[in-house]
C-alpha cells in the first residue's frame, strides 16, 4: 500500500472509530495542497460511500494567511451526513474530534456547472438559495495544528450539513448576497452576525471556486447537488442542552444538541 492510501486509510480508520489522532506519521503526511487533495480522494475511494454536498473552506483571507495557504480548500460530505432543519443532533454519536458551528450560505445549481462565466455573478441566475448549518469536526484531536495539507486529506474537515429549505430569493437578491445579514443565535440569544460578504468577498465567488475545482477533477457540480460556501459566522462550538438557529435576513433554520 502507497503512502497515499495509507495515510487515507488512518483518516477513515479514525472517522469510523471516532478516535482522533494527533496528526499523520512524517512518512505519510501530506507535504503540499496537491498531496492532501491526493489522500482525500483515496479517502472517498475507499470509504465506500457516496458522496454528498461539495464544502469549502478557509474563505477569508485571515485563515488563509493563519493556514499558510492562498485559496480555500473543497471537500465532499458523505450524503448520509446531510440532515434536515430541526433536527436533534447527538454529540456523542456523530463526531470524533473538537466540533464547531458554522452558518453558511448555500447553493443547489438548477443545472450542471460545466461552463463558468468569468463573473461570479452571473452564476446568480443558475442556482436556488438555501441556508445551512456545517458542523465542522477533525479527525485530528486540534481542529488546526496539523496544517492545511493535513486538513484538506482530512477530508476538509467536514462532517454533518444541516439544510434549510429554499430562501426564495430572486436573482437579484442573489446578486446582492454579500449584503445578507447572516447571524447565529444560541437558546435565543445573538452570539455573532455578518453578512455574506464574509464568504470569500461573495458567496458567488466560492461557487465559481468550487465549480471550476470541480471541472478540473473531471466532475463537475451536478444540477441538485449543495454547494456550501464557508463560514458567515466564525466557529462555535456546540453544547449539549442547547437549541441552534441561524439568521439569512428573515429566514431561519435550527437544530439541538445533546450528548
């Protein structure tokens, strides 16, 4: 077995267990971000299941710059790990490594993305608007330390997706997501709010990043398929007992927590 595949094998060994490890041997450990797209696809092959939503991270400029890298990163979620607004979530059963929050914008294209305008925004005009919560959770016991490569074989650190219903939002509204108030409320009460902008300037911006990631892959997003855009919010960890919403302008969607 190559150092590819061995590397994927302790990430989906760790995944499955739900026992985090503090990093990859040297040996094996992803060295570049070509090299931890590498262990993440080994990763999808081996694991066996079918994969879900596309997800991207590091969207804003500080945790590019933190992570030492100069683009966000994309990872697929198994799409038995896409749950519905209001559900109850278990800690203790879904998650094997430190867990954080994220509010995010996300897209369902109305039809495959194979050709991708050079404006983001005129992408507006082929995708439906949803809001989403991302779980976020490592394999690794720090949700950073072991470095972007590492974080990218790692699936991106994705997890769970919690999907809201459609925003009904007209193309112009999509246009102008990078103005939509985006918040997170715990038990009621507003922890943080942003808007759309903190997605990589315009969540349009991140589709058009993953759509053509996904092209030179050789599979593009497919009509139906989410695309979730990155963190609006930041990354709170969640608590058992507690109810979480998040705000897109008037819309909402929820989940609770508990151990």
């Amino acid at each position: 077995m190559n150092s590819i595949d061995q590397a994927a094998q302790m990430l989906l060994k760790a995944f499955n267990d739900r026992h985090p490890i503090e990093g990859l041997p040297d040996e094996i450990k992803p060295s570049s971000v070509e090299e931890g797209y590498a262990v993440q696809q080994a990763g999808h092959r081996l694991s066996g299941v079918r994969l879900g939503p596309w997800k991207v991270g590091a969207t804003s400029v500080v945790g590019q710059k933190f992570l030492g890298i100069d683009a966000p990163f994309v990872g697929r979620p198994h799409l038995n790990r896409v749950l519905r607004d209001g559900v109850d979530i278990s800690l203790s059963e879904w998650f094997v490594g430190p867990t954080r929050i994220e509010v995010e914008i996300g897209f369902i294209p109305l039809t495959e993305l194979t050709e991708i305008p050079d404006d983001p925004l005129e992408l507006a005009s082929m995708v439906d608007v949803v809001g989403c919560f991302e779980l976020v959770n490592s394999r690794f016991t720090d949700l950073v330390r072991p470095g972007a490569p590492s974080l990218i074989a790692d699936n991106a650190v994705s997890s769970v997706i919690v999907q809201g219903g459609l925003l009904g939002l007209n193309v112009q509204q999509i246009r102008a997501l990078d103005q939509l108030v985006v918040a997170l409320d715990i038990d009621g009460t507003e922890q943080v709010a942003a808007t759309g902008a903190s997605a990589l300037g315009h969540p349009l911006n991140v589709l058009q990043f993953v759509a053509r990631k996904a092209i030179e892959w050789g599979t593009p997003i497919a009509a139906g398929e989410l695309v979730i855009t990155g963190t609006c919010t930041g990354m709170v960890p969640p608590t058992a007992g507690t109810s979480i919403a998040g705000r897109f302008g008037d819309s909402y969607i929820a989940a609770t927590f508990r151990l």
